[in-house]
C-alpha cells in the first residue's frame, strides 16, 4: 500500500496541468518525496515538549474530526521539490522573491491543496478515515507561543518524523532533495509500516550544525538580519515576508501572497542535503 500511495502521489503531480507556472514556462514543483509515520511514534508527544502544549498528535486531529477513539493509524507526508527553473530566478535576488518564486507561494501552495483533497479522498473511497491537518477546524496559528508564532500542526514536524529530512539553522527542513520545497501531509487511520529515520541527528542534514560554524550562507541571504549564527528570528522574519515584500510586489506579481526564500535558494542545501 506505501507503493500505491507514493504511486498516486508522484502521478497527481508528474500528469497535472496545474503543476504549472501561471505563464506555462515550466513546472512548479519536480517529483515529490513521500514518507510515514505512525501514530505510536513516541515524537508526536514529545513535540508537546518540543514546540508547545497545544501541538496536537495524529490520532487527537483524526479523532477530533471524525470521531471516535484516539485510535492507531498513519501520517502520510511529502515534498514538493521546487523546481529548478524557480529556484534560479529567485537565486540572484537580494531584497524581494523572483516572480516565479512568489507564483510558487501563491499558486504551488493552492496546487498542494489540491494534492491534499485528492489523497484524502482516494484514501476516503477505499474506506480509510482520513483528515487533513491543514484543514481541520482544530489547526490554529499561535501568535506568542514559547516558540514565537507556531501552530495545532507542523508539516515540518510530520515530515521530519516521517524521515524525510533534518531542521536547519533558518528553522527550514533539509531533505534530499534541498530546502526549497512545500510540504504537505495528511492523517488516516490506515496503518502503515513507518519511514525509518536514518539521519543521525535533527540537525544532521545543516552544515552548520554539523561542523559548528561551517557554513552560515543563508544568514548572509537574508536581507533583513533575522539569521543569525543563533538562529531564525521570526518575528523579524515574517514581517518582512508577510508585511514588506507583499507591499512592495504581490500586486505586480498578480498574487496575494510572495514568499520569499531567499535563504533557501544560492545556499548549499538549495535542491539537495550538502
Ligand atoms: S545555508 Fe548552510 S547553514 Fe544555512 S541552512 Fe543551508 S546548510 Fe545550514
Ligand atoms: S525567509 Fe527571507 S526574511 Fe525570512 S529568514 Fe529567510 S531570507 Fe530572511
């Protein structure tokens, strides 16, 4: 079944008209990563410790949604590598996101949307209880938790117990095939067998982390001083991303919201774990 899942994912994506830039010049997004994780692992309750009280396990959103025990089942994550192309354009930038950047916010991340709906319905038609997490009415966004601004559930989070890839000093995951990608998951109570987590530590993916003070190109990416050598100050960081840039270029890029990534593209981690 993990074959068949991986199977529906990639060909959504690779046979999909709407895996494309709004001006047809090339893809959004190349073949995705797919991983799982089950209920029982112990890291979704420890995420309670990790990220805050309020970070709801699998089996809590699954029931909440559809009733029932917190019973056994599955998550089901991926990465949506962006596209070579993309990651390009947005390479030279030094204040705001490329265009085509910006249209991988606004029109990848509604294309991701769609590839949450579709596996939840394949996975619904068989019989399978499945919720999106980024849906669900129990998903909120925390503006002052311990953590600074975090949310009910973490697509980073789900994607690093489903082993698909380390955190990074700019607080992005490092998969094998980079840091610039979106990520999506959704929860079923389909049990899986889960994605070993063959990284030797949550960190190992990161140069700088691995060799300490090797590395540290995305703090010189970031236009703004919210890297550091101590990490990603995200209160400066989304006032940038969600105050200035959007100001500055979401009308003339045709898109309500931008990104940015500029220390996720001309860093070493860019499309592959360095
Ligand atoms: S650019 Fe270097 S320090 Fe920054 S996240 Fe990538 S590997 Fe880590
Ligand atoms: S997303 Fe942009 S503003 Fe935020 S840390 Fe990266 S480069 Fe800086």
């Amino acid at each position: 079944m993990r074959e068949r899942i991986t199977e529906e994912i990639r060909s959504f994506v690779a046979g999909n008209p709407g895996n494309l830039l709004p001006d047809g010049s090339g893809p959004l997004f190349h073949e995705p990563l797919v991983g799982f994780a089950s209920f029982a692992d112990p890291l979704f309750l420890a995420y309670r410790e990790i990220i805050g009280p309020f970070h709801l396990t699998p089996a809590e959103i699954l029931a909440g949604e559809v009733g029932g025990g917190e019973g056994e089942g599955s998550v089901l994550c991926w990465v949506l590598p962006i596209a070579g192309g993309v990651r390009e354009s947005n390479r030279g930038e030094t204040l705001y996101p490329s265009r085509q950047w910006s249209w991988v916010r606004h029109h990848g991340e509604a294309f991701n949307g769609a590839l949450r709906r579709h596996l939840a319905a394949w996975l619904t038609e068989q019989g399978h209880k499945t919720v999106i997490p980024q849906y669900s009415p129990l998903w909120r966004e925390l503006g002052d938790s311990p953590v600074g601004v975090a949310s009910t559930w973490s697509e980073r989070h789900a994607a690093y117990a489903a082993g698909l890839g380390t955190f990074s000093l700019n607080d992005g995951l490092i998969t094998e095939k980079g840091i610039a990608h979106r990520l999506g998951s959704v929860v079923t109570d389909l049990l899986l067998t889960p994605t070993p987590r063959t990284a030797p530590d949550h960190r190992s993916n990161c140069l700088y982390y691995r060799k300490p003070g090797a590395c540290g190109v995305c703090i010189k990416r970031c236009p703004v001083g919210a890297l550091t050598p101590d990490g990603h100050d995200k209160r400066i960081c989304r006032e940038h991303v969600y105050g200035t840039i959007p100001a500055a270029v979401a009308s003339e890029y045709n898109v309500t919201a931008t990104g940015c990534g500029l220390c996720q593209t001309a860093v070493p981690c860019e499309f592959r774990a360095p």
